[in-house]
C-alpha cells in the first residue's frame, strides 16, 4: 500500500508541475491591434506617396492583406491577423518605396532633359 501512495503522490506532483505549463500552452494570442494600426499608416502613407499609381500590384496586395487582417480580427483568428498584418505592412512599404524610386526616376530624368537643353544652346549661342 506504501509504494502505491508514494506513487500516487509523485505522480500527482508531477501533473501539478505540468498543469501551469499546459494551460500556458492553452491561453490565447493577444490581439495585433499595434501590427494591424501600424500596417493601416503604411498602407496610407503608401497610397499619399504614389503608390497606387506607380507600384500597383503591391499597393493592391497590401490593401488585400490588410483587409483580410481585418477581418481575421473580427474573426477573432488573432495568429492569422498578425501575420496578415505583417505582410501588409511590407506590401506597403515595398509599394511606397518603388513609387518613391519611380518618382526620383522621372525627376532625374527630367533634370537631365533640362541640362541637355541649355548645353545646346549653349552650343549654339557660342557659334
């Protein structure tokens, strides 16, 4: 009967010290409500910078992105929100960053024409 007990008793300390790590394992994740605000700016900041227009394809995934974000959220499917969330945010910043690119491009270019310009009259003014 004593080896029984000791057993019992061993095995109940045991469960006790599995039980907390068990229903940590258990608990549920934190909405993203700092990813999902966070990817919302970059997709805004996207769109104010151009995006729309000069990088589409990745201003429209992250505008998916981020609405599914939302609705993984109201779903309650927090993991899935965040990692949404996550890719929103870099669709954005991708987005933005060709169209700040792109935008330099066009200026450069332009400042380009303009020296080609007034090098040719200066050419011509010096005949």
């Amino acid at each position: 009967m004593k080896n029984i007990s000791q057993h019992q008793t061993h095995l109940g300390i045991y469960l006790l010290g599995f039980v907390p790590i068990l229903m940590a394992g258990c608990q549920s994740v934190p909405p993203p409500i700092a990813e999902v605000a966070v990817s919302n700016a970059a997709v805004t900041d996207a769109v104010a910078a151009g995006a729309s227009q000069f990088a589409p394809v990745e201003m429209n995934a992250a505008r998916d992105k981020i609405a599914r974000a939302n609705k993984a959220m109201a779903a309650k499917d927090y993991k899935l929100a965040r990692s949404l969330a996550i890719e929103a945010q870099a669709d954005a910043k991708l987005a933005q960053s060709k169209a700040n690119s792109t935008k330099a491009q066009q200026a450069s270019d332009a400042l380009q024409d303009d020296i080609r310009v007034l090098n040719e009259e200066l050419d011509r003014a010096g005949k």
